[in-house]
C-alpha cells in the first residue's frame, strides 16, 4: 500500500516537473518569435561592431553597445549575422546612436520614434540637435525617401540618412537592402537632384 502510494506521489512530481518544463518551452518560444530578427551584411558588421559576424558569436558581442542587448545570434550560411532582439532591445540600440537621437530631434513632435533626446557631450552633435528645427526634411514613414527644399539645412543629409538606414535595418530589412532616397527642391518647388544611396553603395 505504502509502496503504491510512493508511486503515486512520484508519478505526480513527474507530471508536475512535465507540465513545468511544457510551459517554460511555450514561453520561451512566444518569447522568441516576439523577436525582430536583424540580418547584417559581414562588411556592414564590422563597421557596426569591428567584428566580423563569427566573432561576435563566438565573443558574445563582447564590448559592443549590444553586448547583453539581444536575445539570440549566429550566422547564416551566407556570412550575415542574424540577430533576434526584442522591442526593448531595439530601443535602447537605436537611443545609443547619435545619428538617430538626431533624426528624433529633426522629426520633433511629428513622430515619436521612442528616441529620447538627451544631453549630447560630443559638442557637434550637440549641435546638430540644438538646431534641427532649421533642417526642415521631410522624411517618409518607411525611411526610404528624404525631402529635402531650397532652404533645408544640407549639412543633415549625411546623418540623417544613416539614421534612415538604421530605422530599416532594426526593423527587419537586411543591411545590404536598405537604402535612402533624397530628393532635393530649387525654391521654384523644381527637383534639382534625386540620388539613392545605400551601405553598400558607400563601401565600394
């Protein structure tokens, strides 16, 4: 009797420890596919990181701004490095760079893209920030197209449109696929220039 009831008792730990280790399976699955999943191009990851898409695997992303910051990574059988972060993740990776604290700045209260505007200690990108009401851009919702007319502020386009670009990539497009088109605007409203610029057009 005493013998079946330890059976019981035991197969009912086991059940129990099941149903646990079921649960902690589903939650980390639906954890996982919550995940934006981030492709990088090797030459664009290392420019990123200073390492090559097998290095940061293998060091864990080892003194890099993301080191700790993201749920999963490794490589693909194309050299790119795949990474898996969450929302969370995501923002205080865009919050690190400058280049987008600038384009928050620009955008203003038109759109809140969850950058928070903080005191910059580079003195120049200080600046950037303390006058992007004169950089008058018109950017499109998807950061594929740059407005810009005749007395828009030039000296943005370069950080902006990195910031462009890395709204992209942190939302699913591959590095090697996005890119930013800017078209510029005479005071008669005549287009003047029209250029697309992209990663892997500025490392060739």
């Amino acid at each position: 009797m005493r013998k079946n009831a330890l059976t019981i008792i035991c197969a009912l730990i086991c059940l129990i420890l099941l149903i646990i280790l079921i649960v902690g399976l589903i939650e980390k699955s639906a954890y996982i596919n919550d995940c934006q999943e981030i492709r990088l191009h090797s030459s664009y990851c290392e420019n990123l990181f200073g390492l090559t898409p097998k290095e940061f695997c293998k060091s864990k992303g080892k003194g890099t701004e993301i080191e700790n910051r993201y749920t999963y990574a490794k490589t693909d059988k194309d050299g790119y490095l795949i990474l898996r972060m969450t929302d969370g993740q995501i923002s205080r990776w865009r919050n690190s760079r400058a280049d987008v604290r600038i384009l928050q700045a620009v955008l203003g209260d038109k759109r809140d893209i969850g950058v928070k505007i903080i005191e910059e200690e580079n003195p120049i990108n200080a600046v950037f920030i303390e006058h992007a009401d004169t950089c008058g851009y018109d950017i499109s919702e998807d950061y594929k197209l740059i407005t810009i007319s005749s007395d828009d502020d030039v000296f943005y386009l370069s950080a902006i449109a990195s910031a462009c670009m890395f709204m992209q990539i942190t939302s699913g497009i591959p590095s090697d696929e996005a890119s930013v088109e800017y078209v510029r605007f005479d005071k008669d409203g005549n287009e003047t220039n029209r250029q697309i610029v992209s990663y892997i057009d500025a490392n060739k």
